[in-house]
C-alpha cells in the first residue's frame, strides 16, 4: 500500500470540504443526503467519512474552515469587513453563499435542543466573538472609538449587525442599500 | 345544523392559531405534523383545515399575527420597541418565543426556492417596513433624526437589527448585553 503524505491527505479533505459546501448551499443541512455527498465529492461514502466522523463533523467542519478565515479578516480589518466581504459574496456568487448560510439557518433548532452540536457551534462563535472583541480593544487603546459605551457592549452590537446580515442574505432578499447601512453601522462605534 | 357567528368563528380561528403556534414552536415547521398539530389544537385535520387551507396557511396566518401586532407596536413606538418586547418575551416565555423564532429561520431555503410562499412571506415582512419607513419620516419631519443618512437607508438598519435579534434569539443564545446594544442601536438613528 503506498504512503500517503500529509499534504495529500490535507489536499484531499480541502477537496472535500468544497464540495460538501456546495452540497450544502443547494440541498440544505437535511437535503444533503450521503448519496449526495458522494456524488458532490466524487468519493464513496467510505472515504468521505475517513476524513470526517459523520455529517454534522463535515457540516462543522466546513462552518470551522469559515470561522477561521473570519477570525483571520477581522483580525486584519474588523467584522464590518467581513459583513461587506458576505455581501460582495452574495451579490457575485449565484445563490451559493445564500444557500449556505440558509443551510446554516436550517440547524437552528438543534442550537437550542443538542447540547452537543450547540457547544461546537459555540466555539465557532466564540473565536470570532473574540477577535472582534480584541480588535475593538486595540482601537479603544489608540482612541478611535467611541468610550461612552463598554466594549462588550460593541462587540455585541458589531455581532448583532452580523447576524442580521446573515438572516438578510440567508432568505435571499435583495442587497438594497445594505452597504451604506455598513457605514452607519461602523460609525456607530467610532468616536464622533 | 345550528348558525356559526362570526365571533365564534373569529374565536376558533384564534385558538387554532394560539395552540399552532405553540407546536410550531416546541417541533419547528417540518416537526409540526398534522397528527401533532391535532393534538396541539384538540380539533380533527377536517376541523383545523376548514380553517386554513394548508398547513403553510396555517404557519404564514401566524406569522401574520405576529406581523399585525408587530406593525400597530412600530406605529406607536417603533421597531426598536419591538425588539426591547421580543427580548423580555424571550426572557420569560421559556423557550416559545425562541422556538417559534427557530420555526421561521427553518423555512429560510423555502423562501429562496418557492416562490408563493417567498411572496407572501414578503408582504408580511413590507408591511412592517413599511410602517418603520412611515414612522422614522415622521421623526425626521419633528428633526428627531440625524438628517446626514437619508431615512431607507435608516430603515434598513433598524431592519438589520431586527433580524440579527431573530438570530440571536433564534439559536438560544444568551441575551448578554442587547438591552444595552439597543440603546446603541436606537442612538445610532437620531440626531446626536
């Protein structure tokens, strides 16, 4: 049996983790069926699930693979950047990042009824909740923001407008002046 | 076969929609069945279809409740009110409130790929825009408002809000600090 180098192995999940997403984005989280990952990956289920335990493990996986790069960005630029980069997405990608956040949408009850799922969700969470909230500390300290509100309380606001921003382009409404309601919002944590 | 009144109907069409909800809530859309929905109202299928056509009839005339109540509080005190009353209800109603939010975040692929039921879902969604918009001119017209962002644009933030508190509460999350994000919110509209 030939050695499998790491790269190939990284090469390989990467490959799947593509596939399943777009999976996700047409079929939604119960739509996606094995049978469809299978035909979407263009691997048997066999070598699907070599790489990630079950489904919900590729689901997260994939939601993980999105936290990290939104980790990375606002880190760089902040999470209002990250709300533009969706909506620039969303406006180019033909329904895929619509799909996909719909498909995040679909687990929502499972959130509040599986503890287990809902704790990995929350990592996810946490990570971005984090970087946003040290960036936000970082200009506090420079004196860019605005000091009549605690961080917290803008960390939460910022996460709020995200949030919003993923219901928004999850059901498939149209952009419409979302990118000037972006500069209200990052102004309403900036010092006047 | 004794006369129906109006009020009676009126008053049964309402318990349908008070014990509908309520199984939307605790099953999501896809769990409320038929079977449980009989259950959950104590009427037979042929009783609760008399009613509402179908079960989406049924699921949008809720969500029409929800929207009527929702447009006579915007007009009175304005969406931020609506999101203050949506935070003490999730405070109090133990998990209903939640799960009747998670129940409207399922049917998010449905609005992107069905196209009837997207439409009537849409007028529900305009009527409160609408009587957002009507509102903040009227507020603009007293010079409450801050006059540098034109009033759609002002909306369509408030909207924002709204549905990032959707998603929030939606997934169970913990209020933390939005009662004081709110604040933030409703500051970030008027005239500093």
């Amino acid at each position: 049996m030939p050695r499998v180098s790491q790269d190939q192995l990284d090469a390989r999940r990467h490959e799947i983790l593509a596939a399943a997403r777009g999976c996700f984005a047409r079929f939604g989280y119960e739509g996606a069926t094995v049978r469809r990952l299978e035909e979407a990956t263009g691997l048997s289920r066999g070598a699907i699930f070599h790489h990630f335990r079950d489904k919900d493990s590729l689901f997260l996986a994939v939601a993980e693979d999105d936290a990290a790069a939104m980790v990375a960005t606002v880190r760089r630029n902040g999470l209002v950047q990250v709300m533009r980069d969706l909506l620039e997405q969303a406006r180019t990608s033909d329904g895929d990042t619509a799909g996909w956040l719909g498909s995040q949408l679909e687990v929502s009850r499972r959130l509040r009824t599986d503890p287990a799922f809902a704790k990995r969700w929350a990592e996810r969470s946490a990570a971005i909740a984090e970087a946003t909230r040290e960036r936000l500390e970082r200009q506090h300290e420079a004196g860019v923001l605005r000091d009549d509100v605690n961080v917290e309380v803008l960390t939460q606001f910022l996460e709020l407008a995200y949030d919003g921003m993923v219901l928004h382009l999850a059901t498939g409404r149209p952009a419409g002046e979302l990118s000037r309601v972006l500069d209200v919002v990052e102004e309403a944590v900036r010092r006047p």
